[in-house]
C-alpha cells in the first residue's frame, strides 16, 4: 500500500477454510479501521452442511498498537471496539520506553 503496509495471504490446498491472511503494518487512520472490516467480512465462509458462518484466520500485524490511545483522540473508541475488544493478542514484544 502507499504507507508500506501490506496483505498478506496463504491458500490452503485443503480448501478456503485453510486460508489465512495477515494486514502487515497498519497504520491507525480511518482507511485502516474499514479495511479490517472489509477483510474480515471477504474471510467469512458459510458451512454448506452446517449452514453456519466460519471466520478463517485473520492476523493484524503491528508493534506500535498498544492501546485506544494509538489511534488518536477521533478513532479511539472505534479501534476500542471494532479491533482490541475483539482481537486477542497471541504474541507481543515490549519493550520499556524511557522520554
């Protein structure tokens, strides 16, 4: 994308169900938020036999998203709700800044 950040996407030979894809680098304006929104809804597959909605995996890759606060003052309470309310985080690196 025009900011380095890109998608990122793996194809199962066993089916869509197998899929994943990754948004790398993400920045916190408004374009991001929809894009999240856009994939996720693309990455939903119905269950022909079950008739159920299945979610394929989807990963959200950025270090410098630590909390609401990453998003600014106008996109907090939506990146509060659309993103770090529903997204658990499986794997972090810290590290201690000192301004």
């Amino acid at each position: 994308d025009f900011d380095g950040s890109a998608v990122l996407t793996a194809e199962s030979p066993l089916g869509p169900l197998g899929d994943a894809q990754a948004l790398v680098q993400p920045n916190t304006d408004g374009y991001y938020l929809k894009t999240i929104k856009t994939i996720e809804a693309q990455l939903s597959v119905k269950d022909t036999e079950t008739s159920t909605v299945v979610n394929r995996l989807f990963l959200l890759v950025n270090p410098a998203w630590r909390d609401a606060s990453s998003f600014g003052f106008f996109a907090s309470k939506q990146a509060q709700r659309d993103i770090l309310d529903r997204y658990e985080t499986t794997y972090a690196v810290d590290q201690f800044v000192v301004r």
